[in-house]
C-alpha cells in the first residue's frame, strides 16, 4: 500500500458533501474493507497524508481519530498509526469444558462448590409460599421490589458496602450493569478513562458502542492519580471506568488514601467514576468501596456472581440522586424489569444463612488454591491476593507472549493473554492470566500448575528465520 493508492481513493471521492476528514475516514475504510490496507498496516505520517491530500495536519488527526472510534486503526504511543488486527481476539465465552487432559485456567468462575443442597432448601421454603409465588409471576417495577432490596441492602452493608435501598437497583449481572451505564451515559464519540489492563468485558461492550478507551497508568495499588489527573486534562474524558477492588487482570487493591486521592481528581474534572465491585465481598478485609466515600461522584455496581453464583444472573447498581430516573427509565428500556424469582432466591439463600456459608467456602478454597500457586510459581513475577479468583502472571523475558500461550496450550494448559485486557493503543505486556479458581479441583489445577512452572523453567525452542 502507499500513500498515492491513498490519494487516490480520497480524490476520486469527489466533492461528496462530507467535511474532509471524513471523506479520508471512508477511504481508509473502504482500502481496509478491500483488503488493499492490511492489519498491521503502518499509515503515513500526518504531515506526509496533509501534504499529499492538500488538507491541514488537523483534518489527519480528525480523519485518524475518527477512524480509531470506529475501530479501524489504532494508534500506539510514540509508534505511529496502525491497521487494526481484523481478528483482534474477542471474548467468546464458552464454559470451561474440563476434559480429562486439560487444564482450563481462562474463565474467573467461583470454585467448583455443592451449592445444590441450599439451593433446594431455598426453593422449597418458596415452594410453600403460594400468595407470594403468584406476586413474583406480575409484571413489577424496574426497580425491583422493595422487600428484596432491603434484604439485599441490609446484606451488603453487613459486609461494608454502604448502599441505599431506595436507590438500589437490580441487573442482570454487572455485565449488564456496564451496559447499562455506558448506553445511559455515553454517545459514541465519547472517550473514557480505564485502567491500563482491563476486563475484556468492559472493553468488548465500549468497541460495540464506537467509544474510545485512553489508558491510564497504574502501579501496584491501581491507577495512579497523577497519571489519571494527566490523562483527564489531555482528553476531557466523559468517565472513569475501575475495578478498585481485586481489579481484574493485575489483583491491585487500592488503598483508602488512593481511593480518596482518585475520587479528589475526579471531582477536580468532573468526571464521573464507573465503580466495578464485582469482586468487592471477595476479599475479608477490603478498603471501603469508593461509593461509602462519595456516593454523589460514583456509580456503583456489583453482583452475586463471583461470592454466590453466576448462574444466579443477578446484580445491582446504585447511581447518584440526579441521575436515578434516567437509570429507571433506561432499565425499563432495556428489559422492563430483573426477573424478582431471581432476587427473591438470592433473599431466601441470604436469610436461611446459606450465602455467607458460600461465601466462606469460596474464601477457604481460594486459599488453599493459593498455596499450590505458591508452591509452583512463587519464583516467577506473580500477582495475587488470598481471595482472588485470578493471578497476573509476568513472563520471564525469554518467553514471548504468543508462544507462551500457544506452548500452554499445546499441554493442554489454557491460560489467557494480555492482548485481551489491553485496550487499543496501549502496549501489552507479557504477561498471562490465570484463572486458579477455574478447576474442578485441586488436583487438576495442580496439574497445571506444574505444566506451567516446566514450561517457565525452559527456554523455548529457538525459531528464527534464516
Ligand atoms: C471486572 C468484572 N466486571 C464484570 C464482570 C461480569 O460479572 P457478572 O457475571 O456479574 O455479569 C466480570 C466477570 O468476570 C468481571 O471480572
């Protein structure tokens, strides 16, 4: 490709009524489409395509913006401009299958518990109830009812987590939480602010909604707040998405003074911070969530996901004051209302005392789990806490990313890269996360513990080209 098929293009274009960086915008994604501009592809300077088109350096970089948002290009720090990958990797789901030879550490799953007997229990103190079993077949408020808020609430706040629950509402999930926020908050177009490393989740549902996702840095704690106070004057952000708590891939867990400092530069800007807690009954001694702390500035959600269980499918999410009523409408919008069979269970399994049982269990595994990490791993660069589900991985430098994955993979020891948790534009690191909750058992995950501390004391194979 050079910069004359470029030009070429955008002329023959003609005066089609559209500004001029829109006009570029099309014919890089006319070139991409056709395959005559490649994934990988490098573009031309913006001074180079300013002089050859005959346009201003600021028509490229609108034209280049543009065609970032729309997923086309991607821009890398101090490297230029580059084709996306066509086939950058998605976030497919599909439940960890667990045949006998593998080892599926992909999918941040709670333990493998027997939660068939409290269950059963659950459904059979509802069986009994007939008035109440015909109330939850109605058509409710978006909201949820009341009764099952309180509950829930009351639960939550036992554990630290300070909500209200006249302004709770129920999700599917936080999956559906994010969906939430981002189609009541953001227009595409928008930029947010995110950590450097990022639930692939969040960053799968802003690409669908055309926005863009700038990178913040962070450290051991999480995003660093002079690097998000740079980052919010040089792109005026619509928000700030995180996960302070066991934040998903790195297990960073923010401090109460860098919670207090992160929601000071918020305030300073003005942005709105999107709070992730969907790990945040996980750890015993967490930090408060950031909504205890300004629950004018913060939107929190959370799910029963990960402490309960995700088959559950429930969540939920408190916004500030202003913005309840939009929250209820765009609720209404998108589903009419969370199915109350749903909360009315996770109430039940609150009040026989089988939810915090659960939750202790899950603590207790993830503990021993731990110890068999330690045991396999502990020379290498690794990332953990006591009660996390996931483990970030930094390879030793004779490994490169892809290989690793691939030489993993071919043991049958699924692990998961960090292209998927990178948002475009910023550099991946070589590192790998490990679901060490994923295994049915613990045997299993120490099988592939082991594979994996084999495969990290060698040196690949030497494949280079001759
Ligand atoms: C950071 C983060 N947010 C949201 C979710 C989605 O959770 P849920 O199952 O409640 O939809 C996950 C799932 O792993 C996650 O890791």
């Amino acid at each position: 490709m050079t910069i004359e098929t470029i030009q070429q293009d955008f002329f023959a274009r003609g005066e089609d009524g559209l500004p001029k960086y829109r006009r570029l915008a099309e014919t890089l994604a006319h070139l991409i489409e056709s395959g005559q501009l490649a994934p990988g592809d490098k573009l031309p300077t913006h001074r180079a395509m300013a002089d050859t088109l005959g346009v201003t350096v600021g028509t490229i970089t609108r034209a280049y913006a543009e065609a970032e948002r729309r997923g086309l290009l991607e821009a890398r720090v101090g490297a230029g401009t580059y084709v996306c990958p066509s086939h950058r990797p998605g976030w497919v789901f599909s439940y960890p299958t667990q045949t006998p030879d593998e080892c599926n550490l992909g999918y941040n799953i709670p333990p493998y518990v027997d939660r068939s007997a409290p269950l059963a229990q659950a459904m059979q103190t509802l069986s009994q109830q007939a008035e109440q079993l015909n109330h939850l077949m109605l058509y409710q408020a978006p909201q949820g009812l009341s009764e099952h808020r309180d509950m829930i609430c009351h639960w939550l706040n036992r554990h630290g987590i300070e909500l209200d629950p006249t302004r709770m509402h129920f999700t599917s999930g936080a999956q559906h939480a994010i969906q939430l926020v981002l189609s009541v908050f953001c227009r595409s177009g928008d930029t947010l602010l995110t950590e450097h490393l990022v639930y692939p989740g969040f960053l799968g549902l802003a690409r669908q909604m055309q926005l863009n996702v700038k990178a913040v840095e962070m450290d051991e704690q999480g995003l660093i707040p002079e690097s998000l106070d740079a980052a919010c004057r040089l792109y005026q952000p619509r928000m700030l998405y995180c996960t302070p708590t066991l934040q998903n891939p790195t297990t960073a867990i923010m401090s109460r003074e860098r919670r207090e400092a992160i929601l000071a530069v918020c305030r300073r800007h003005q942005v709105l911070v999107i709070e992730d807690d969907v790990n945040g009954l996980l750890p015993v001694d967490a930090p408060p969530p950031l909504v205890n702390l300004d629950r004018e500035q913060v939107i929190h959600f959370g799910s029963l996901s990960k402490c309960l269980a995700p088959g559950l499918r429930l969540g939920y999410i408190q916004v500030p004051g202003k913005y309840q009523d939009r929250l209820n409408t765009a609720l209404h919008h998108h589903c009419l209302m969370i199915s109350p069979l749903l909360s009315a269970l996770a109430c039940e399994l609150i009040r026989q005392g089988d939810a915090d049982r659960l939750l202790t269990t899950i603590r207790q595994d993830m503990g021993q789990r731990k110890l068999l990490l330690e045991r396999y791993l502990q020379p290498y660069h690794i990332q953990h806490h006591a009660q996390s589900f996931h483990t970030w991985l930094t390879l030793p430098d004779h490994w490169r990313l892809s290989d690793f994955v691939s030489a993993a993979e071919a043991r049958h020891v699924i692990v998961k890269s960090a292209e998927l948790f990178t948002p475009p534009g910023s550099t991946i690191p070589q590192a790998v996360r490990l679901a060490v909750s994923a295994p049915h058992s613990h045997d299993k995950l120490e099988q592939g513990l082991a594979i994996l501390a084999e495969l990290l004391a060698q040196e690949p194979y030497p494949d280079f080209p001759l």
